[in-house]
C-alpha cells in the first residue's frame, strides 16, 4: 500500500468511525421536548426550532397522542405529499385500532373525519376556506415554508385561519427569527406563543466527498484545509475544461471575415462570429 493509499485509509476510517446502528437503550426525552409538551398542555401554541434528527416528531407524537386521548381531534400537516403518506403509515402503527387515522391529500382522502388525520398543508388551508372541520391541535411541520415565496401564504393562511380554541404546534429546523414570527403570530391570533430553541445537534454532521479514483474521503482535513486529491481533482477538471475549450475556439481561427456560407448566414464585419441573416426572401 502506497504512502497515500494509507492515509487516504485512516482518513476514510476518521470519517466513518461510529457510523452504524447504536446500541438500544431505554428512550429519555430531552428536557426541549418536555417543554414543548408542557406549553401545549397549557394551551400555548409552540413554535420549536431544532436540527434535523433531534426529535421534533416526538413532540408530535406525544401531543396528539393527549389530545386524542382527551377525546379531541388532531391534525398533522406536511408540506410533501410523500412525507403526508410515510406519516399516515406511521400514525396507524401508533394509534390503531384504538384511534382513527385517515389520510388527506390531492391523490388520496381516507376516513377524513378521523382521529387524528395526515394531511398537506394546502389540503389544511383549502378545508379552512370552506369552514370545514376543527381540531384541537395543529400541527404545522417544516414551517420555514412560510418564507417560500410561492407556497408562503398557505402557511400563513393555515396560522390566519386556523381555529382560535386550537392549540398550534409548529415545527422547523431553519428558522432565524423565531421572536419576529412569534410576534406576529400572537398578534394574529391573539394567543401566546411558547418558543422553544434546542441547538444541540445529537448526530454530527460530517462532510465527506465521494472521489472517482479514491472513494468517499473527508472534505477537509484539519484545520479546515480541503483534502489535497479533491483539490488536485478540481484543479484537474478545470485545466481539462480550459483545453477543451481552447481547441473550441481555435477551430474557427483560420476562417477569414465577411465569408459566406450556406443557410443565409453572413458576417457581422465585426468580429470572427456569423449571425444568420434577418433579411426574407425577395428583399422584404
């Protein structure tokens, strides 16, 4: 093995190290999401920004499983089809044959006036429109949505329009200016907005770069320094790109100005390029 094949190796190991399933242990919640179930049984709407992976469907679970047990209905909302779909499949393995699941989207309406029912957002807002059903919990997942500068106003429309009896649980990962939206939002509403902030990440995030020649390395190594093969590789891919490009352009090089040539094109006597002719046929 060669002097790089071996660091190469150690650094694959670096990155990959601890990767895998962990061992099973008794589930503890984190004191965030005690929290935030705490502000949903004290009937606060709750905004909760946490990283990817630290548990926020917990958080839902748990809060629709108290309002449905108290007799209530809950919705849960997802921006995706695909992710309203993988939810309902969850939900019906926590909840039945005790509870109802039913399923809302553009594709599929299952048992709507369940339980607790999975639907997209804009299903939500379209059936707010038309003074359809009322739950005692909302939840609002990826609300980040609200700045997109299409889909934004179905997030708003579903906060605007919602019940003003129904508790608000929204969920984001990315979201910057929790105090502004809160603000707002208690101002829409009328109603206090517990926010919740956890910035722990459980699982690190790692940055690796999947190599042609060397498989998936490290971006960088330390000090923030980027992986010399994947500089060398890029460096590669522009000098190659450049060459490409050189022998592009050196192919009309010979060609004189003002030639002619078939299909009407002409040159502009400016200039080594030919722009095809505007003229008709007959002069006009």
């Amino acid at each position: 093995m060669s002097k790089q094949s071996k660091r190469i190796a150690e650094l694959r190991d670096e990155l990959l190290h601890g990767i895998g399933v962990p061992e099973p242990k008794a589930f503890t919640p984190d004191e965030f999401q005690l929290q935030a179930i705490q502000s949903l049984e004290e009937g606060n709407d709750t905004l909760v920004i946490a990283p990817t992976g630290t548990g926020k469907t917990y958080i839902a679970v748990e809060g629709i499983r108290r309002t449905i047990e108290s007799g209530q209905r809950a919705i849960y909302t997802a921006p995706l089809k695909a992710l309203s779909n993988t939810k309902y499949a969850e939900f019906k393995r926590l909840f039945e044959p005790k509870f109802r699941v039913g399923l809302l989207t553009g594709d599929r309406k299952i048992d709507g006036d369940a339980d607790v029912v999975v639907a997209t957002t804009e299903i939500y807002r379209n059936d707010l429109y038309s003074y359809g059903e009322t739950y005692s919990l909302v939840v609002l997942d990826e609300l980040h949505y609200l700045s997109d500068p299409q889909r934004g106003p179905v997030w708003e429309e579903s906060i605007i329009l919602s019940a003003p009896n129904a508790r608000l649980l929204m969920l984001s990962a990315s979201i910057s200016n929790p105090e502004t939206l809160a603000s707002w939002i208690e101002d829409t509403r009328s109603a206090k907005v517990k926010i919740i902030v956890e910035e722990e990440r459980p699982v690190e995030m790692r940055l690796g770069f999947l190599h042609p020649s060397f498989g998936i390395i490290p971006l960088e190594e330390e000090k923030g320094v980027l992986t010399p093969e994947i500089r060398r590789f890029y460096s590669s891919s522009r000098g190659e790109g450049a060459k490409r490009g050189g022998r592009r352009a050196g192919a009309g090089r010979g060609r004189k100005r003002g030639s002619g040539s078939s299909g009407g094109r002409k040159s502009d006597g400016k200039s080594g390029t030919r722009r095809r002719s505007t003229k008709k046929k007959g002069g006009k």
